[in-house]
C-alpha cells in the first residue's frame, strides 16, 4: 500500500540513508556472489540458502532503487518487512 507523499526535506533525508543501505547492500552482494562462485568451484553447485538469501537481497535492492527514484514512497526495511 502506498503512502501519502511526506514533506521533501524529510524524503531527501531517508534518500540518503537508503543510498547507504544501497551501497551496504552492493557489498554484501559481492560478498554472496563470491561465496557463491567459491561453493560452485567447490561442489559443483551453489549453495541453497545462500540462493535465497540473494534472491531477497535483490528485491531489497529493486526496493530501494524504486524508493531513490520515485516510483513509490513505500520504504524499505527497516521501514517494512525484509523482502
């Protein structure tokens, strides 16, 4: 459900922090990627939970990314639920 439009100070404020959130999550996607190519080099195949876990981790990015530019004013975790 989306939310009413908030005062644009306020927004360009948690604009800022979700570019921080955005970069944190680019790090830890380098991280799960990694881990991911290190457990496919290792056991022929990634590893499951690490699957899931980027999976979510993509949709937070998307949510952060249709926050930054306006597409909703829904924010993401940890406003809302973790993808």
């Amino acid at each position: 459900m989306e939310e009413k439009a908030q005062n644009p100070w306020t927004r360009g404020l948690f604009m800022l922090l979700f570019g921080m959130f955005y970069s944190l999550a680019g790090t830890v996607l380098l991280v799960v990627a990694t881990a991911q190519f290190i457990f496919l080099i290792v056991s022929d195949k990634p590893n499951p939970r690490l699957t899931s876990f980027g999976n979510s981790l993509a949709e937070y990015i998307r949510q952060i990314a249709a926050f930054q530019t306006f597409n909703t004013e829904e924010k993401p975790f940890p406003f809302s639920d973790w993808p």
